[in-house]
C-alpha cells in the first residue's frame, strides 16, 4: 500500500513537530563539542574522552539487532515509538538533577554519572531508532523515501542550530560550572518528553508481521544473508568501516583547536551550532539527489565532506577554519546517516526491513568501537595530527569505494519516476 500524497505530507508536518524538540534536545546533549568538552572541563583524560565514541557507535549498533525480534509481531509501532522516545527523557533529567543540586564529589564520580547517563540514553535509542527508521518509511511515499529523510534531517539540524545557540547562551552565562551544563541537560529533557508525544497524530499504514523466531537464529540467518549477498551491501560496509575517523573531527578536534586558537568553553557551543547548519544544509541536499540520482549519491557526499573536515583539521591555521571544519562535519555526520539508512533499506530484500536496518550498523559496530577507542592513547602517545593524517588516508579509501565500487541498489532509482 502507498499513502495519498496528502497524507505523506500531512505525517510529515507532524514528524517535522517532534524533530522541534528533538533537535534542541540533541544538540545540548551532542557529543559534538558539548560533551567531550565538559569532560575536559571535569579532568577527563583523551581515553575517557574516546569512551563516548566508543558507547555511541556501539549503542547505536547493537541493541538495534533486537529490535526486529521485539517488534516482529506489530502491524502499528506508533505507541510504542511514543513510550520509547517519551522514556529517553529519564537520563538526560537525571544527569541534570546531578549536576544542578548534588554537592560536588570527586571529579571522577562527575565523570563516571555523566559518561554512564549519556551512555544509558543512548543505548536505549539505539534500540528504538531502526523501529524509528521502519515507521518513517512507513509513513512516507516510498519515491520520496530520501528526500523524506532528508527533510526530517533539516528541522532537526535546524533546531539544532537554535540548540547550539541556547547551549553558547547557557554555556556562557554567570551560572557556576558544571550546573550551566546541567540546566543545558534539563531543557534538553524537557524537550525530548515534550515533542515524544506529538507522533500521535500520525496516520500508520499496518505493516508486515513476521513469523515467530527465537531472536539469536534469525540474527544469524539475517547476517549470514547480508555478507553473502552479492549485490552491494558489502561494499557499503567497507565504505562505512573506513569512514571510521569521523570522532577525531567531533571528539577530538574541538578540544585540540580550543588550545591551538586560544578558545573559550562556549566556542565549542558555537562548534556545535556550526555543525547543525552543516547538517541542515546537507540534509536537504542529501537527500534531493539520493532520490534524484541514487542513495549511494548520498555515500559520496559522505565521505567526500569526512575527507575534506579532516584535511582542513590538519592543514587549517586559522579560526575561521574551525568553523569551516564544523560544517563539514555535518555535511559528513547527517550525509553518512542518511547514506546508511537509506542505502540499507533499499539492499533489503525484506518487507519489514527492520532487521536489515539493526543487523548492518552492528556488523561495523565492533571495529568502528575498537577504532574509536584507540584514538585517545594514540592521540596521547603520538599527538593530534598523526592520528588525523592516518584517519584522513583512510577516508580518502573509503571515497574512492563510494565513487567506483558502489553498485546503486535497484530500489533507489525509483525516485527517478514523479510520484502520483
């Protein structure tokens, strides 16, 4: 079945309200500049710091695998997406309270609640955000699949720019550290409450209801089909596993450049904000070509701005190239989602295509954790720009694959034909 394009847009409307708040909530939250500089600001060493690339690449890979299994049985998803994202909430107000009205401990005991908080948060949407992925695709017109993404993509960077902003507000105001970052936390999970509810008005089509399967074996079978599937997927993996240098430009760099240019904590806010524009502006693009031109299009784009942030991280020598590099960072972090999740429906050969959508992120979960967390000590044995230089070679690889190697799945041409 296919939604009357009226509906498409009218589910949109509703999608574009909750990104609203999301979009806030993830920016005074984002392990873009916000996070890893408050670790620095607590004492945290670079290998604590390359902890949060570590918990997120594998909060996002694996607890995704389970949810075809917890889901299979639901032709509507929308309460539970509702529950799901209103529950997020919890860590992010819990953090806050901490840090806004808990006497102040040992610096490693504030370290130790906020890697633990975020890494609690962002295990749980890990989970959810293939459910997330499948209801998106479900409410949408499928030849407007990318461009759908592309634009929900837009209002949540777009609020991220407001995001980073209020954070550079907060960041910078007379409240004492850490409690400015914690009021940062508590309007984030007001709003990550706030917009969970306004899915209600979305108009579901029932989807495929999958036969029951203990979760293990249809894992195995899942991923045995995926790396013996011929058609590109494989490649798309190598592109992805290569691009594993992208937290030496959100993780590392801020940190790196507040030194080198002399900058202030809220500069990192104002880092923040720069990337949400960069993924505001590559969101849209992103996704008008994945439907115009194909979504392994959207794979180039990728790894073309990764490559690119990471050379103007190396070479840049002035202020304004840091801001430069923010933007391609979000040109790359918003390009390489889309590129994932549109590039990972289209190789399912599955209606339901939710285990699809948990199985390939998990299947690069583990080197992408272990390359995560070696930066820190090799940035601490061998300096920031060596380990750039090596993360910038193996993003100008991962390019050149998305350029030359990477079949376009027969799927996305159909945004070629005008939708009804």
């Amino acid at each position: 079945m296919t939604l009357p394009l009226d509906r498409h847009w009218k589910n949109l409307a509703w999608i574009f309200s909750v990104e609203v708040f999301w979009g806030v909530a993830l920016a005074l939250t984002s392990a873009v500049a916000i996070i890893p500089v408050f670790l620095a600001h607590l004492g945290a060493s670079n290998a604590v710091v390359s902890s949060l690339a570590v918990i997120w690449i594998l909060a996002n890979g694996i607890p995704g695998i389970f949810a075809a299994h917890f889901t299979g049985r639901m032709a509507y998803r929308r309460r539970f997406l509702i529950a799901c994202h209103a529950l997020t909430a919890i860590p992010w107000l819990a953090i806050a309270a901490w840090f806004l009205f808990a006497p102040r401990p040992e610096p490693w005991i504030d370290i130790a609640v906020l890697v633990a908080g975020w890494g609690i948060a962002w295990l749980w949407m890990g989970f959810f955000i293939p459910v997330w992925i499948n209801f998106i695709s479900k409410v949408t017109r499928p030849e407007l699949r990318a461009t759908s993404f592309g634009v929900i993509f837009f209002f949540q960077t777009l609020m991220g720019v407001v995001g980073g902003w209020t954070a550079s507000i907060v960041l910078g105001s007379d409240i004492p550290f850490p409690a400015n970052y914690g009021l940062g936390f508590a309007i984030a999970g007001v709003c990550t409450a706030v917009g969970s509810f306004l899915f209600a008005p979305v108009v579901e089509e029932p989807g495929a209801i999958a036969a029951a399967e203990d979760p293990l074996r249809g894992i195995a079978r899942t991923t045995r089909e995926i790396l013996t599937d011929r058609g590109g997927i494989r490649v798309f993996l190598s592109v992805y596993l290569l691009s594993a240098g992208g937290p030496v430009l959100f993780a590392f760099y801020p940190i790196f450049a507040e030194h080198r240019f002399h900058l202030e904590a809220k500069d990192s806010a104002l880092y923040t904000a720069t990337a949400m524009a960069g993924q505001l502006v590559g969101s849209v693009l992103a996704g008008v070509i994945g439907d115009r031109f194909g979504y392994a299009k959207v794979s180039v784009i990728a790894t073309l701005a990764l490559t690119a942030g990471l050379a103007m991280a190396i070479f840049g020598s002035g202020t304004h190239w840091y801001f430069v590099t923010a933007f391609a960072l979000g040109v790359f972090l918003v390009s390489d989602r889309l590129a994932l999740y549109n590039l990972t429906m289209a190789f399912s050969p599955h209606e339901d295509n939710t285990a699809y959508l948990g199985i390939v992120p998990a299947l690069g979960a583990p080197f992408l954790a272990l390359a995560a967390g070696v930066l820190g000590p090799c940035i601490d044995r061998w300096g920031f720009a060596p380990v750039a230089v090596a993360a910038l070679a193996a993003a100008a690889v991962s390019a050149y694959l998305a350029l030359f190697r990477l079949p376009e799945p027969r799927y996305s041409q159909v945004g070629r034909r005008r939708p009804a």
